[in-house]
C-alpha cells in the first residue's frame, strides 16, 4: 500500500521551546493514522507543518508525493483540514459557508453551490442548511467544519482534535461520519487527547511526547507493551487499601497503581480469571472487605501513563502544541 504521508527527522523550535525534536511519521493510503498525547507534545505543531501552515526548521515531510516546504502551493488542492475550533461564518448560513469555501477553491459558482448541497446532505444539516450558524449546536458547527475541509474531495484530510468540546453522543456521531470516509478511501491523521478516540478510529497509533514518538504500532500492540491482564478493586476504607496493596504485591508482575481518594488499586497480573480467584481468595484470608473487584485488559491510558509517567490529558505549562 502506498504512503500518503511521509515525514522524517522534523524539527521545530520557538526560541527556547523544541515543538518537534525529529518527529517520523509514516500513514498509508486510505487508513487513519492517530497521534495521542497531551497538550504540548507536538500533534499540531506536525499538523501545521504537514498541512503548508508552518515551514520546519530541520527535517523533510511529503503528503500524496508532493513536499510541504517546496510544493506546498500544488499540496493545498489535495488536502482538507479541520482544526480544534470550527472554522465557519457565524453569519452566513451552512450553505453559504460551504459554497464560499468552493469558490475559494475555484470551483465555480454553480459546482460550488452543488458540491455544497451534497455536503449539507452527507453530514446530516440538510434541514438547517438555510440557517445562520450562529444559532447551530457544537457538534452542527463541528459537522459543518469537517464539511468545509472535504468540498474539494480531498484524497488526505488532517483532523485535529476534532471532537474537543463535544458531549458523548455529538462525538460518536463525527466517529462515525470520520469512519466512513476511510471507507470510501480517504487518508486521515488524526490528532486526539482522547484514548477511546485513538482506540476507536486509528489503524495505527503514534504515541507523542515532547515532540518526538515515542511508541508506534496499533491499538493492541501498544497495550501488549504494557503487559498482560490488570486486577482493580476498591474496598471500603484507607486501612484496608494499605492492607490490600501489602497483601497482593506478590502478585503483582509490576508497579501497581494506587488511586488513595478513590480506594482503588490496579495490579498487573498474569492468569486471568485464575489470578482474580486468587487474589480474592488472599485477601479474604485478611478479613480485607471488598467493595468492588474486576479483571480488565490495559487500556491507552494505562499505556500513556507506562511510557511516559503522567496521564494523556495532562496540560503542560508551554502554549506550544
């Protein structure tokens, strides 16, 4: 399978601050290729400079054959992008927005005014095309943005954090519009804070922090690196999760996470159901009263948390994304 993106050794800097410290990316045609991590890792800063926006101070990058620094005048007809905002004219109605964003695209007017109607109809804004979008919901404004980024059919297309600031449902329902035109072919990058967004959509997943990856492979190759099955349970008072670390620790096949304001602890294990059994079984033995127990596989956060020392969603102090 052909590469649509390729970039190798990126690197940039604001003054003191490294963005990117030698970012590498590869995404094959027609998958969608995710890039996790918190804010300050470096997700948009690649994204800018993948999509023309921002030039790198060292490195090399090619989308759909064509370089970001040399070509980048004949690269912005193949791509589409939408940001963590939604890029649309509160005072122009949905049609509008998208008809102008086909102009701008030299389209002509009547292709242009087409386009956009195929558009409204896709994501679903059909009955609010002729509105302003000042009076549209966020995940009607989100729509209409990823509308905006596909008028010129755009064979790769950059979404990053596109889900920032929707509820659950206005969420699944852009996964599923996302999903779909992977199906039909499209390449996505996709940039996200969010795990099951990541686990979800991406075919294949770069981890980021301080501007470099640092693990890459699919949703579950990156939780085998963090190992096997996790027993987490949570009992009824602060004495009895001491008790309950000091008695399972012999069980644990690594660091066991502690959460004292919730009462949980998470332990690493190897044996499945066996090794639940026989925790239970330890710990009853203690007389240490069990609120809540379960056996889980280890989920991104867990991976996050493993590479990196600190959860995904974390803020950093610099503005630089």
């Amino acid at each position: 399978m052909p590469d649509a993106i390729v970039a190798e050794g990126l690197v940039k800097k604001y003054g003191a601050v490294t963005a990117l410290d030698g970012m590498d990316l590869t995404v094959p045609e027609g998958t969608v290729f995710g890039l996790l991590g918190p804010n300050g890792a470096g997700k948009t800063t690649t994204v800018r400079i993948l999509t023309t926006l921002l030039k790198p101070d060292a490195g090399h990058a090619t989308v759909t054959g064509l370089d970001v620094v040399r070509d980048a005048p004949r690269l912005r007809a193949h791509i589409g992008a939408s940001g963590q905002y939604a890029a649309v004219d509160d005072h122009l109605t949905g049609a509008e927005n998208l008809e102008m964003v086909g102009r701008l695209y030299h389209l002509g007017v009547k292709r242009s005014r087409q386009r956009a109607r195929e558009l409204l109809e896709r994501f679903d804004l059909t009955d609010a095309a002729d509105r302003p979008v000042q009076g549209y919901s966020g995940g009607m404004r989100r729509r209409l943005d990823l509308a905006g980024a596909l008028v010129a059919s755009p064979p790769v297309l950059f979404l990053d954090e596109p889900t920032t600031g929707l509820d659950p449902r206005a969420r699944a329902g852009l996964w599923d519009v996302i999903a779909g035109l992977v199906a039909a072919g499209t390449t996505v990058l996709l940039t996200t804070q969010y795990m099951e967004e990541a686990d979800q959509l991406a075919d294949r997943i770069a981890v980021v922090d301080h501007g470099r990856v640092i693990a890459l492979g699919t949703a579950d190759e990156l939780k085998d690196q963090v190992g096997g099955d996790r027993i987490e349970l949570s009992v009824t008072n602060a004495a009895n999760l001491e008790s309950a670390a000091r008695t399972l620790a012999p069980l644990a096949l690594g660091d066991m996470q502690i959460d004292a304001a919730a009462l949980r602890v998470t332990i690493p294990v190897a044996g499945g159901a066996a090794a639940l059994t026989q925790a239970l079984g330890h710990l009853a033995a203690e007389r240490i009263t069990v609120r809540d127990a379960g056996l889980r596989r280890p989920t991104l956060d867990d991976v996050f948390l493993s590479l990196t020392g600190h959860q995904a969603d974390e803020k950093t102090k610099e503005s630089v994304r």
